[in-house]
C-alpha cells in the first residue's frame, strides 16, 4: 500500500538525500525511484543525474517531480571531456548552495561521483550498489577504481542480490543485502483483470523490462522458431543494441516501453512470463525485480538460470528453471499444462513467499540503518553545521 506522503515543516526539517545516479529518474521505474520517493515522503531528495552533453555552454536542469524529488541534470559541452568532473562537481556545488543543503546523506548508485565529490562533508555516506556496472557494456575502464574509493568512503553500503552481496561482503564491514523487492498490491491487479481475447487464441508469452546485452536473443529466437504457434512479445526500450540485433519472427514482438502504470493491465495478457536472459559477465550478479512482479501478477515464470533467480524462487520451486530451447519450451508447455487445482496451490506459495517482502519493508531497513550512522537523520539529535562543503 502507497502511504500519503506527509511532509515535516521546514523549522524541522529532517537531513537531506542527494543521490548520484548513472539512471535517469524518468526512464523506467525501478530499484531508486521506488526507494527515493518513499525516502521524499519525510525530506528533501535530490536526484543528480550522470551528464547529458548537450549543451553550448555548462548548466544544470532542476526539475520537482511529483513524487517531491528534485531531478538534477547536468548538461555539458561535447567533446570537453578534460572538464567533465570538475564542471559536475560545480554543478553540484551550485545545487547544494541554491537550495540550502547543510545537513544531508550521500546515496551512490554509481561510484563515477567520487572525484567531484570529496570536497563535500556528508552526515555519512551511502553506496546502494544495485547492478556490477563495471561489466555492463560500454562500462569505462575507471569504474572498478573509483568503486574501490567509494567502498573508502562508505559508511553502509547495500546491494541489489545475494550474488552481489556475496561478492561486496569482504570489502567493506557494513554491507546488506537488499535483493530486488515488490509493490505487490500494484502488480495483483492483473489477476482481477481479464485479458482481452487473441483472435488467434495463441498462448501469449511476456517480458517487460530494458532490452539490452543481458537478453539471450538467440534463445528467443530459437524459442520462437520452435513453436511458431506462440506469440512472444517484449515489452521494453531498447539500450546499447542495435535495433537491427533484434530477431525478427512473425511471432515476435518488440512494442516499445510502456509506462510502469500499465504494466497489470499487460502482464494481465499473458500466459507465461518470461525471464530470458543470457548468462555473461553483465547478468553474474542481477537480481531481476521482475521475478517478484511477475509472480505478484500470478503468472507462471520462466527463467534462465539467473543465480539470483534460482535462489531461492527456483529452489522454491516458485519460477521454472530453463537454460536451453528445448528446456525452455519444455517450461512454457508444462506451465501452459496446469490444471485450476495446481495453479492454486502455486498461489498460495507464492502469496506465502511475498508477504516477507516489500519496497516499505526494504525501505524501512534501509532508513533505520542509515539513522545509526548519519547524527540527526530521524529528527533525534542536532546535526547543524555537520553536513557542509568543505572550506577552500
């Protein structure tokens, strides 16, 4: 359930949370919008975009959304590359000063910041280290130093799965798990949602999420070579492939994105969901919050063997398991092949399993975490004058 954002009055006005992220708030909702807006219901938030080069001369783009955020971009000149870090770090600077930062936590989802941001003097810092950036393609070749010196600097640092977890555990002294979570009310409203009839009545099979160098295309293809009978329909915007990489069958379908309201009333069309990812040095440590989505929406899941898939949904026995086309199909038909008593039961263990988990939930850990190192962030002790730029 959404809580009604309710604001503290500026005469006690809690720390402020200016993250630095490599996303941009407006793409597609995932693991910072749905944590940031719960994090604006009771201070500021500004979201500091990585840099769009755009413009002719410097300058920084604020925008207050709706959830009560402030989105930053940086516009910078093409091809000025010399003054990339120190340009940003100005901007950022400008911000803070603007809008009367004093007091406030840094939240990284990237570590590319660190060299303009070790000037600044934050209440603490804080590195939510959703995604292996240094293996996604195109990745710059300074991404694993500047992490080691955001892993420095932390004083908490969360990651998006367990595999991530597992990787970060012995770099820091302060690292939590928080795999990829669920606004399960959201996502239950495909249940209650008939889908609109296929004039064809082909099963229909769906993905929503980005399209990029983690999906395993061949396998998609092959799949719908296999069975030219099944619609196969990828709900998403396509990054860093080219649109020519895509397969292209009759019976598969890439409509575009579509915006995180609509996603019940599509899932609610499908018969099976899939999670048809490659295994390759981009998708070693994802934790897909899709999975939790898809089965909140009551769908049957496919998955490759994501690791942070196979534990703990596969081992569950919550998601199908399926590395090959001849698995794959052999996934998607058994699903397709489950009876009204059988579909049942399978909900009741999925239901069971996602009670345990919620963005509030995670939300809550995380706020709770961050109030036992940042002095004041929860209103109980003074913290003036602690958080400032440093003195030139």
């Amino acid at each position: 359930m959404t809580l009604p954002i309710a604001r503290k009055p500026d005469a006690a006005r809690l720390p402020d949370l200016v993250c630095l992220s490599h996303l941009r708030w407006d793409f597609v909702r995932q693991r910072p919008q749905h944590l940031l807006s719960r994090f604006a219901r009771e201070r500021r938030v500004f979201f500091f975009e990585e840099a769009m080069f755009d413009a002719a001369e410097p300058f920084l783009q604020v925008e207050r959304r709706e959830d009560g955020l402030f989105v930053a971009v940086p516009h910078l000149v093409w091809g000025a590359w010399d003054d990339v870090d120190r340009v940003q770090g100005e901007l950022l600077d400008g911000l803070l000063r603007d809008h009367g930062v004093h007091d406030y936590v840094l939240w990284y989802y990237t570590p590319i910041p660190v060299v303009f941001t070790g000037h600044l003097r934050p209440l603490a810092t804080v590195y939510d280290c959703m995604d292996e950036l240094s293996a996604f393609k195109g990745a710059t070749p300074v991404m694993v130093e500047r992490e080691a010196e955001l892993l420095r600097r932390a004083d908490l640092v969360f990651t998006g799965g367990q595999s991530l977890y597992e990787a970060k555990r012995d770099r820091h002294p302060r690292v939590y798990a928080f795999p990829s979570s669920i606004d399960a009310a959201h996502f239950a409203q495909a249940r209650g949602r008939a889908p609109e009839p296929e004039a064809s009545g082909r099963p229909r099979l769906g993905y929503f999420g980005v399209i990029d160098e983690r999906m395993d295309l061949e396998l998609l293809a092959g799949v719908a070579d296999a069975r030219p009978e099944w619609e196969i329909v990828l709900v998403g915007p396509v990054v860093k492939i080219e649109d020519a990489d895509l397969p292209r069958r009759p019976n598969l379908h890439f409509p575009g994105g579509a915006e995180y309201a609509r996603l019940p009333e599509i899932v609610a069309g499908w018969d099976v969901a899939l999670i048809p990812f490659a295994l390759n040095e981009s998708t070693r440590f994802i934790s897909p919050t899709k999975t939790p989505e898809y089965l909140a929406a009551g769908k049957p899941v496919v998955s490759t063997p994501i690791r942070d898939v196979v534990r703990p949904y596969g081992d569950q026995g919550l998601v199908r398991i399926a590395g090959t086309v001849p698995e794959l199909v052999a996934a998607v038909e058994a699903a397709l092949a489950e009876d009204a008593a059988t579909r049942a039961a399978w909900l009741e263990r999925v239901d069971a399993f996602l009670a345990g988990t919620s963005w509030e939930l995670t939300w809550r850990a995380m706020d709770e975490l961050v109030a036992g190192v940042a002095p004041g962030w929860s209103g109980d002790a003074a913290a003036a004058g602690d958080g400032e730029l440093a003195a030139d």
